[in-house]
C-alpha cells in the first residue's frame, strides 16, 4: 500500500492584471506592479491596497462583498493602468494648443480631477446603456411580439 504524503502547502489566493507593458498581481498582502520602462529595463513598485470591507463591515456580507469587490478591482485596475501608461510615455493629451474646446473646457471647469469626472461619467453611461440593450430592450421586444402575435397570451 501507498502512504499519501502530507502537503504542507499553504493556498492563497493571487490575481493580476495585464498593464500597457506589464503587468498587476495581487494577493493577501498587497499588490505589486512591473511595467517595462522605454529604455528597457523593468520597474517594479509595490503598491498598498486598502479595501472598503476593513472600514465598513456590511462591505463583506455575501451577495454584497461581490458588488463591493467588483468596484474596489475595476477602481484599483484603472489606476494601475493610468500609473503604467504614465511610466511607459504615453502622452495623456494635455498639449494646451492641440486640444479640443471640449477639452479646453473640461480642463478649466474640473482641473485635475479630470480624468476622474470623465471616467465616473462614462462608467454611468456604460451601465445604463448596458441596462437599456440587455434588459430593457429585450423586455420591451418580448412583450410587444406577445401583444401582437400571442394577444397577451404571456400575461
């Protein structure tokens, strides 16, 4: 007979992200960022997570921890993104003489919260047009095919 050999292994969990030229991992005891610089060489950076769930306890009940988590990955994953993009050179289009009066003027009224307002009005925007064409949309189809073809044999 076989003995089984006892794994002393330690699980823990660790996800990423991939960055304009590198690359997001996460895991319990924070996060860390390399992304290849232009002359070649590689920068690494640890960088400190805080989570919604330590300050506001409800923030780790099932069903909600998931809407909390998905919000907490997608903010922390756009700031990485933005953090890569800047080490990296690309230009973020802030050349006062090739911007656009939309530009100007978001420039003048929000400053360099910007990026954030613009970001928060199209994440807005993206749910509701996600809301719209997958929800509603399908809904509204249904229910009209139903009226006319069925005479409100669903109902």
């Amino acid at each position: 007979m076989s003995k089984k050999k006892e794994c002393k292994c330690e699980k823990i969990s660790v996800g990423g992200q991939a960055l304009i030229e590198g690359i997001m991992m996460q895991g319990p005891k924070g996060a860390a960022m390399s992304v290849r610089l232009p002359d070649g060489t590689i920068d690494t950076e640890k960088l400190e997570v805080k989570h919604v769930r330590d300050k506001f306890k409800p923030a780790g009940w099932p069903l909600i921890r998931g809407i909390f988590n998905m919000v907490e990955s997608l903010i922390f994953g756009f700031k990485c993104m933005e953090k890569s993009a800047e080490k990296v050179g690309i230009d973020d289009g802030t050349d006062p003489e090739n911007m656009s009066k939309l530009d100007k003027w978001l420039s003048d009224h929000f400053g360099p919260k910007m990026m954030a307002v613009v970001t928060a009005v199209s994440a807005v925007l993206g749910c509701g047009l996600a809301f719209l064409l997958f929800f509603y949309l399908p809904t509204f189809i249904v229910d009209k095919v139903d009226e006319l073809v069925f005479h409100n044999a669903l109902a």
